[in-house]
C-alpha cells in the first residue's frame, strides 16, 4: 500500500476565528478541512517554537610524553549537516583539522597549545564552533590549558551542531547538549514556499508571527474493531479503513484567539500530547 504525504495546512491569525472549530454531535469541524471525531484521532501531538540551544564542549589539552620531537597536538572537529536544509552542501558532514607544532622545536606547553589552537578554529570562516582558552571551570583564561567550544551558526542563522575528537586530550566533557531550533521561520518558508507564479500575487505564506505545530493521524474507527465505511475496489467484498496524516501549522502570535479558538477547543475533546519541550 502507498503511504500518503502528510498534508500541511496554514492557519494565520486573521483564520482564528470563532468558527473555526466547531464541535457538533461529537463531530469536530475544521473551516478548510472537513471533520472527524475524537474517536478517529489515532495519535496527536503539538509543539511550539524553540530558540536553539548551543552545544558546548570542553576539551582538555594534555601534553603526553614522548620521545618525538618537535611533536604536535590535533583537534579534529566534525560539523555535522543540518538535513532539514535540503542544500547540497550540507548534506554531509565537514571534518576539519586543527594541528599546534612547536615553531621552535621545543617541547609543547600546554597553555600555549591551548591559544594556538583557539587561533586556528576563530581564524577559519568556514568552521562551526567558536573556540575559547579557559580554565577547568570554563572561565576565560590566556593561561588556561583548556578549549572551550560553542556552537556557530550558519548563513541561514541556523545553530550547528558538532563532535569533537582529540586522540591526545585526557578529558572532553560535554557541557551543553545540542538541541535544533524548533519551528524558525527558515523552517516554515520551506513547508509553505512561494510556488510557481505566486510571487507578487499576495501567497498565503508564514511571514509574520510564530507557528505551532499539530500533527494528527485519522483513521475512522481507529480504536474499534468493526471496519471502516471505506471500500476499496482492490480487495473484493470488505471494507478498509482509511489513514490520513495532517499537520496543522497555527499561528499563536495572538495568544487570546489561539488559545480560544483553536487550542482549548481541540483539547476538549482530543488528547494532543504537547512534546513543545522534548528537543528535536
């Protein structure tokens, strides 16, 4: 059986309206979509927009003994795609390396590594991290023997993600863990983009305010064991239930009518699990 996309249906807040959901018999109504019960609703989930949260990691610069010399102490950062982008150059991960010599031959010190190193990563334009020199607490210190790395961001203003390796480093500790922005803007003007011959025509687009998402799967008597009034020619002489997946992008820059016209209306009557901070 083919699987259907999900349809992306854009409700701004000129749609929040009073009419918009209206529940009668049991039978929800959607203004530009059609209706449903609660009893149809397999699963519901919604989730609101999130501002990004940077991933941070420490690394320790240790210098271990060896009989080489002159010796060299590597970083090795790994920039990993953002594959909601759908950009060819992103689609891959960027591994860069960052490697600290001693210009004279002599042996390595730790806190000179340290601000070589961080010299390196802030002087590459393509990297995804900023780098700084700190000390064991995370504290900016030009004696430090520590790089501390925070996530950059990209041409599109969206925040990277990354690993770290150092094959000479006795300790990296993750301080922050990454998580995606959620819902940007960027986001949205790929679900709704200006299509063929819409542009100056006034497209109904995600321009202004915030959008929340809720996804729903309907399948008519999804928690019954009786079919469904669909009939498919395929398959002679039964009935099939039929699926269908929507995802309804809300604006609740107005939170007055978001909340009494669409949010508190449909939570009457359909559990929608809220996963608004769960990460991405």
């Amino acid at each position: 059986m083919l699987r259907r996309p999900a349809e992306n249906i854009l409700i701004q807040s000129g749609d929040l309206v009073a009419d918009l959901v209206e529940v009668i018999g049991g039978t929800i109504y959607i203004k530009g979509f059609g209706s449903f019960t609660g009893a149809d609703v397999c699963n519901c989930y919604k989730s609101c927009p999130a501002d990004a949260t940077p991933k941070v990691v420490r690394v320790e610069v240790n210098i271990p003994v060896t009989c080489e010399c002159p010796d060299a102490w590597d970083l090795i950062i790994v920039c990993k795609p953002d594959l909601y982008e759908y950009e060819t150059n992103t689609t891959y991960e960027d591994t860069r390396l960052y490697e600290y010599h001693s210009p004279d031959g002599a042996a390595l010190v730790a806190s000179t590594v340290a601000a070589g190193i961080v010299d390196q990563i802030n002087a590459d334009p393509h990297t995804c991290v900023t780098a700084v020199q700190t000390d064991a607490a995370g504290l900016p210190d030009a004696t430090g023997d520590y790089v501390q790395l925070t996530s950059g961001t990209n041409n599109f203003g969206i925040t990277q993600n990354f690993d770290v390796y150092a094959p000479k480093s006795n300790s990296i500790t993750i301080v922050q863990e990454f998580v995606r922005v959620r819902l940007s803007s960027y986001d949205l003007s790929k679900i709704f983009p200006i299509k063929v011959a819409a542009f100056g025509s006034a497209p109904k687009l995600p321009t202004c305010g915030t959008y929340c998402k809720y996804h729903f799967v309907i399948k008519k008597c999804c928690v019954c064991d009786t079919p469904s009034d669909a009939y498919d020619i395929d398959t002679d002489r039964q009935y099939m239930a039929h699926e269908i997946e929507v995802n309804f992008y809300v604006d609740n820059s107005n939170s007055a009518n978001f909340e009494a016209f669409w949010d508190n209306e449909l939570a009457a009557h359909i559990a929608c699990i809220d996963d608004s901070g769960s990460g991405s």
